[in-house]
C-alpha cells in the first residue's frame, strides 16, 4: 500500500509569479504542501541559510531543499511523473522549456524587475516612492518587445502542445502581476498572446491560484497568513520572515 505523501513545505507568498509556478505544477499534480507565505526581502538568517540567493521559491519535502522555480518544477515532474506539464514528444518537450526560460528570465526582468517591482513592492515593502518615467519607459519599449515575439510564437488555440504545459503556465503567471501593477495590454494588437495567456489563466490550477494572489496583492503584508488561513491555504507553523526589510531595494 502506498501512503500519501507528506505535506511539502513552500517558502515564499503566492504574488510572486514564480511561487505560483511552482504551486500550479503542486496544484496538477496534487502534490499536498504547507505555504510560508514570506515576501523575500523580509527573509530572515534561516532564509539565508535556506534560499542563498534569498529568492523565492524554496521546495522542502522528505527528500530535498531546493531554490528556483524551474529546478523545483523538474524534480516535481520526475517524482510525480503523471499528469506531466511536460509534452509528449521531444521537440515540443524542447520548445515548452524555452518559452519556460524565456518567461523566466527576459518575461522577469520586464515584468516584475521593471514594472512589478516599482509599482508595487517599492511603495508597499520598502515604503519609497515608484518611479513613473521608469515604469513608462518599460511599458512604452520593452513590454511591446516582448509581446511581438510572443505574438510569434502564440497558439492560435488550445496550448503549445496537447496539454498545458509548464511553458504555458511560465508565461501566464507573469501577466497577472503585470495587471497588478495596473498596465493595461492592448488585446488588439496582440490578439495570439492575450487570448492565449487568458485561456491558460483560466486552466483550474492558476485560477485557483490567481484568485488567492490577487486578493493578497490587496492585503498588507502582515495579514497575509490570515488571508491565506481563510482561504483554506494550508500553512507552515512558523515562518522565516521578519518585519523589516533585509536588504535595500535593487536599482533595476
Ligand atoms: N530564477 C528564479 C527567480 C526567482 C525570483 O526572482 N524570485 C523573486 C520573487 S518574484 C525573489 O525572490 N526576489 C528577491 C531577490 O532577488 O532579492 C526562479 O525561477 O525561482
């Protein structure tokens, strides 16, 4: 007889489009966790110890303690190999951890370094003010970048392959912070991408995960526990955060 897995422990709020990542493959998979639910400038020493780079997410099961969301993700899909965020067959395997990467790391810097982070988590974690020229600038330049390639590479239905994959999930993730931020796309002019990113919003797993981040994203950081609690988030007993930013905010 098999038993249930124990809980997993995840470290790091739901808002952060990587922890989402990360709960949405837990989510499909219905790998159980418990959530502390820290925003990571607020991390402390054994946040250090734990996540080096102080990043959110942090994976802790029976097994392993793992940083980043893609690392985390490939270790959930080879020990929970069914049902896989990975396609069926290797170039589109290939092609869904590109578009992964890519969210990751150029879909990142814009969204969240450039306009996330000054919109939202200058006034609300360090309580400084935004920077609207900067925010423009991104919106005006590098966000239009980003969705003519993704116009390019967009299904025009369903996903990138069969199934949503953890290449569609990457990229949707990103998009709810951005309309957090209160940057309003422009649906005509990449049709491809808005409805695709809409479709894969609307999959249950990130639903349910959007509705829970978007009502943090409205709640101040010290009640995040209580908002998750009553929405029926399972969470740690303890928690590695602290009151007080830990580290300036970045210039970006
Ligand atoms: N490549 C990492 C990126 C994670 C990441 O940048 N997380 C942000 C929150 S959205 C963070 O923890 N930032 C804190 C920092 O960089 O100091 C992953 O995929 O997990």
């Amino acid at each position: 007889m098999t038993t249930a897995p124990q809980p997993a422990t995840i470290i790091g709020g739901p808002v952060s489009p990587y922890v989402r990542k990360v709960l949405a493959v837990c989510e499909m998979k219905g790998v159980p966790y418990r959530l502390d639910p820290i925003v990571p400038f607020l991390g402390d020493d054994t946040f250090s110890d734990i996540s080096p780079l102080r990043r959110i997410p942090v994976f802790i099961d029976d097994e392993v303690s793992l940083c980043d969301s893609t690392v985390i993700c490939e270790y959930l899909e080879e020990r929970y190999p069914a049902p896989s965020v990975l396609p069926g067959n290797a170039a589109a395997r290939a092609h869904a951890r590109w578009l992964e990467e890519f969210a990751d790391t150029r879909i990142g810097d814009v969204f969240i370094w450039r306009v996330f982070y000054q919109a939202v988590v200058l006034p609300f974690v360090f309580q400084k003010p935004r920077d609207k020229d900067r925010i423009a600038a991104a919106v005006a330049e590098q966000v239009p970048q980003i969705m003519d390639y993704l116009e390019t590479i967009a299904p025009q239905d369903g996903f990138l392959a069969d199934e949503v994959s953890i290449g569609d999930i990457a990229v949707a993730v990103h998009f709810n912070n951005l309309a957090w931020a209160r940057v309003d796309l422009d649906g005509a002019r990449w049709p491809k991408t808005c409805a695709w990113v809409e479709r894969t919003q609307a999959t249950p797993a990130l639903a349910k995960l959007t509705r829970i981040a978007g009502r943090l994203a409205q709640t101040p950081i010290d009640q995040h526990r209580k908002a998750l609690a009553e929405l029926g988030v399972g969470l740690t007993e303890t928690s590695v955060a602290t009151h007080t930013p830990r580290r300036g905010p970045m210039t970006v």
